[in-house]
C-alpha cells in the first residue's frame, strides 16, 4: 500500500464513522424525546438479561430453525468482523495481515472465520427462501408491504456480498501466498479451508490480475462493512445493537402486572384517606398531575418504549402470536412498533429542520398511525411480550393510547363504557345494585 492508499483509507474510515456518529446520536435525542421512566434498578438481573436474551439469543431458539439459522448469522457476523480490526490496522499503516505474527493461532482464527463465512452464506440463503420462496405468513403479511420487505432483502443481499468479498479476498490472497520464489508481501499466514478451493478458480491466471482481485476484494469488503455500518440507521438491523441495551431495560416485572398512573394512584389514595389535606403539596418524589393522562404521540411515550420501537427486528413473532391478529382484527403488534418509530423518525426530522425545535405538524401517533380500531382490539394477553425475542412490549404502548382515549377523549366503546359506569354505580362491572348481590343464594 502507498501512503496515497493510506489517507484514502483513513479518509474513508472517518467519513464512515463519522456520518454513523451523527447518526447515533439522532437516535439518542429521539429516544431522549420520551418521558423518563426508571429502569436503574436491579442491575445483576438486567445484567442477566442481556447476556440470556441478547447475547445468548435465548429467546430465539423458541422457535428452533430460525433461531438456529440467526445464531449462525449473528455468531458468524460478529466473529468475522473481529478481522476488520486486522484491516483497519493494514489500511492506515500499510502492513499486510498485521496480526499473522501470532502464528498457529492466526491460523486457527482465519480457519474459523471462513467456516462462519460458509454457515452464515448457508443461513442468509435459507432466510432468502424462506421470505421469497417458501413465504411464510409472518413475512408476507400486509404490514411488511414496501420498505420493511426490501429492508429485509437488502440486509441478506448484503450479507452475501460481505461473506463474498470476505472468501475472494482470502482466496487470492492464498494464491499469492503461494506464488513460487513469493509475491510482494505475500506471506504464508493463516490457514483458508473454504477459500484455497476458491483458490484454484485463479489457476493460470496472472499474478498481477490476482492482486488486483485481492485487492478489490479487499476495498470493497472494508468499503461494504462501512456501508453497512450507515445503512443500519435507516433499517430494522439497527436491532444487532440496540438489542443489548433493550433488554438491559426492559420492565422486569412480571407480565400481567400493569403500572398505575402515580398522579391517578395519588389522587384516589387522597380520596379514601379521611384525614389526608386535600390541599397539601404532592408528596416528595410524586409525580405532578401532568399535562396530559396517557399517550397520543410519541413524546407521552416512555423512553424504553422508545428505545423499544428503534430495536423491533420487525420478525413479526409477536403479530404471529397476537389472538387478535389471527382472529382477524386489524392489530397487529409489529405494526404498532414499526408505526412508533415512524413517527418517531419523523418527529425527529421535524426538530432537526426547525433548528432543534418541534414544530406542531398537525400529526400524532394517535389516528395518523394507529387507529383506536387497532387499540381496542387489544386482549392485553401479552403473548407478543412473551414472543418478542428482544423483549418487546407493544402492549404498553396500546395501553398507554388507550389510556388517552379513556381519559382524555372519554372515547371508550360503548361496552366498556358500559363497565365503567357499573363500577362507578354499582362497585362491580355488573348492572346490579349492591343491594342484589347476594340474591343468587335465595334461587329455588
Ligand atoms: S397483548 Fe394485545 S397485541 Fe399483544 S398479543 Fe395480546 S392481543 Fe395481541
Ligand atoms: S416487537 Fe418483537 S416480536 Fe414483534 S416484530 Fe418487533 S422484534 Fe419481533
């Protein structure tokens, strides 16, 4: 490498990370955006979590074949990359495989990385099928129309390239290596159990037109990592890191627990305490009564709710669980996710366009995405909770717009309404009288 090739390099290396930077922190304004919730607590068992249900996948093993597949996938990718940081240290100084000093271990770690390569090419074929041929429902389903459906293509098309240009690269580079009496500084290093059949493909090729392959294999293999890197801002594979801190955060308690309103809980324990003030100060640490009850856009959200809607992989397991979504209703607990970063994406171009401050767009959440259709058909069973591989929770995000319509809009159903009044009348959600309760033990 020349010291031109050098700069290049270094230019291209910062221009990848820099716009991934600027980038990052959109998304950590965004998710900022939301109200505060505490998730500090109970650290060894968040601790826990993540390395269980992020880094051990287990989740993703429920369902075996796609678990296993995006074990391989994930495995493969995150070990192969290790290699980056070789080449990250041959482009800006101009060494060639810096690290094969470490000799039969070198071997051992490029021998690995090329049996990943060939599993994780496998894998990226079987998921191909199993969207495109195969078209197994939760991929096929409306709410993956456009976008979310290239989005998917064009993360294994990726991949493919990626693994691709990984193998070519090695390939020449053992040919090279290979080259009676040598060949520039190519030295043998590494051991290549997939490449050096790869390999023969160069037989009688000249060795100039080889190096340049290598090295074209090698610049668009760094130069596709950093695309990449970019891309995951506009895509569902932002998941491969926000996994981590998701489940770090997720509520930790049980599932059919529902968090109260703090200012409603405080105002209906004023209510039965007789000798509570009722015009006393809050007390310590207690919410204010806020300014609105629920949430009808995404700034009333929390923001692990928030950080929720960035890191849905979009695997649509949750909509595949949701009773409501078999039974044919309109919800569909993916689609309440992918709706919330939307709107999410688009409130944060909103403030990055008016000088860092949101402009009313005429817009929510509420009705321009999610319609109270979608809301109400809601069983709060929370089977997409126990779905969601990277602990998910559409379900608090429904009932937090439910919430809204209760009571901000009384926009309630009729039924439900209905039920409400009785428990207001009546202390039962029956149309009974108190005075009736006990009239079934006088029958016959
Ligand atoms: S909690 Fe609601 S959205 Fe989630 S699976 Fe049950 S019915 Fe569907
Ligand atoms: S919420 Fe979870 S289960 Fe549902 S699509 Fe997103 S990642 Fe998959």
């Amino acid at each position: 490498m020349s010291y031109l090739d050098n700069i290049f390099f270094a230019i291209i290396l910062i221009l990848g990370v820099g716009y991934f930077t600027v980038n990052v922190k959109k998304i950590l304004r965004n998710i900022k955006l939301g109200r505060e919730v505490n998730r500090y607590d109970n650290k060894s068992e968040r601790w826990k979590n993540m390395a269980m249900i992020a880094l051990g996948q287990s989740k993703m093993v429920k369902r075996p074949i796609s678990g296993f597949l995006h074990i391989i996938v994930y495995v493969g990718f995150v070990i192969i990359n290790i290699e980056v940081l070789e080449i990250i240290i041959d482009g800006l100084f101009g060494t060639h495989r810096v690290f094969a000093f470490m000799g039969a271990f070198y071997d051992v770690l490029i021998g690995s990385f090329e049996i990943l390569a060939a599993l994780v090419l496998v894998a990226v074929i079987v998921f191909l099928i199993r969207r495109n041929v195969i078209k197994i429902k939760r991929f096929i389903h409306s709410d993956l129309k456009g976008w979310p459906k290239s989005d998917a293509n064009y993360i294994l098309y990726f991949e493919i390239v990626l693994m691709s240009l990984f193998l070519l690269m090695n390939a020449a580079d053992y040919h090279l290596q290979n080259v009676s009496g040598g060949f520039m500084d190519f030295h043998p290093a590494g051991s290549f159990p997939i490449s050096q059949y790869i390999a023969t493909l160069f037989d009688g090729v000249a060795n100039g037109t080889v190096y340049i392959i290598e090295r074209a294999a090698w610049w668009l293999h760094i130069t596709g990592i950093l695309i990449f890197l970019n891309y995951l801002y506009f895509s569902k594979h932002l998941h491969i890191l926000l996994a981590f801190p998701n489940t770090y955060f997720a509520d930790l308690n049980s599932k059919g627990q529902f968090d109260n309103l703090e200012s409603v809980t405080n105002e209906v324990k004023l209510m039965m305490d007789p000798n509570a003030d009722p015009f006393a100060a809050a007390p310590a640490g207690a919410d204010a009564v806020p300014a609105k009850f629920g949430a009808n856009d995404v700034q009333d959200l929390n923001w692990v709710q928030l950080l929720n809607a960035y890191t849905c992989t979009e695997c649509g397991r949750c909509t595949s669980s949701c009773p409501a979504n078999i039974t044919g209703k309109k919800l569909s607990p993916r689609k309440i996710m992918m709706d919330t970063r939307d709107r999410l994406v688009e409130v944060g171009n909103n403030i990055d366009a008016n000088k860092g401050v949101f402009v009313p767009d005429n817009k929510t959440l509420l009705n321009d995405y999610i319609t109270p259709e979608e809301l109400w058909a809601c069983t709060s069973c929370n089977a997409c909770v126990e779905e969601c591989p990277v602990n998910i929770s559409p379900l608090s995000i429904i009932m937090d717009m439910r919430r809204y319509l209760v009571m901000e809009q009384s926009a309630a159903p009729m039924s439900l309404n209905a039920m409400m009044t009785n428990v207001e009348n009546n202390g039962a959600p029956w149309q009974y009288s108190q005075q009736d309760r006990l009239n079934w033990k006088n029958e016959n």
